[in-house]
C-alpha cells in the first residue's frame, strides 16, 4: 500500500531537505600545449577556473556555460565538454556542491578572452605544473592539476 502524505507532512518534509547552492565551472585547455586558462576573480584570495553559482533551474553544465561566456566571453558547446568531477564542499560560510568540467579548444581555435572586469581582476594559462607547484590557486584547480576525477569531499578553511 502507497502511504499519502499530508499537506502538513509534506512542508515538514521539504522544509528538512538539504538546499545548499551549488557552483559550476570549466578547465579550458588551449591546443597541444596543456595549458588551462585560470581566473583571479576580485572577491577571492586564489586564482580558479571560470566559474559560478548555478541558477535555478539551470542545470551544472548549462551553468558553468554561461559562466564561462559571462566571466570571460567564450562560446563554449556542450558536446565539447565532459564531466571530471563534483565535490561536495563544507565551510563555516555553507556546505556547497561544485562540479568541474572540462574541454579542450583545438589549436587552431581562435580562443579570444574578454573579461568580464567588474568581476576578474586578470587571467592566465598556465601549465598543470604550475598550478600544482604554486599555492596561488584552489583546492578544486590543484585537484584537476593532479587528474582527479569522480567524487570527493571537501572542508574549507
């Protein structure tokens, strides 16, 4: 037998679901040379791939899209990118879910960036070493430097 909640039950119920926003964002590698672009946005302390909060009713990948067209004015495809992993972040601000993905511009791609300056102070593309060797950039960024891919959980100072 189903069991019908009430309207009562039901509020209760999804008033206790866990709502926490989630953020999405993209590595962009340039050609055969493995260099990523990174962005230091001005509200943070560390440089991190273009990226932002997902709306509602986007979904992860629709998110980090038009982030990454908002924050540096690249057209990104879907059918380009693929999924390397979704971290589950807590932090004494908020426990948040970030998804990372993924694409390659080819060589001879024209990657123009225009920055979005009332939101990032600069940008760069720098090599997976790089941003492994340096402590200039976020957990999430050293993450993919070192070929994580799946499901981790993170807490953040």
């Amino acid at each position: 037998m189903i069991r019908v909640f009430t309207p009562e039950e039901k509020a209760a119920w999804k008033a206790s679901v866990d709502t926490r926003w989630s953020s999405a964002g993209v590595a962009i590698i340039r050609g055969d040379d493995d260099e990523v672009l990174v962005v230091k946005a001005n509200y943070k302390a560390y440089w991190s791939f273009p990226g932002g909060i997902i709306n509602t009713g986007e979904s992860p990948l629709e998110a980090a899209i038009r982030e990454v067209k908002e924050e540096v004015g690249v057209e990104l495809a879907s059918d380009d990118i693929q999924f390397r992993f979704v971290a589950d972040r807590t932090s004494p601000r908020a426990q948040t879910f970030l998804f990372l993905f993924e694409t390659r511009q080819l060589a001879d791609d024209d990657i123009s960036i225009s920055i979005d300056q009332t939101e990032i102070e600069e940008y760069a593309f720098v090599t997976k070493q790089q941003i492994i060797d340096s402590d200039k950039y976020s957990e999430s960024t050293k993450m993919w430097a070192q070929g994580f891919v799946g499901y981790t959980e993170q807490t953040i100072i």
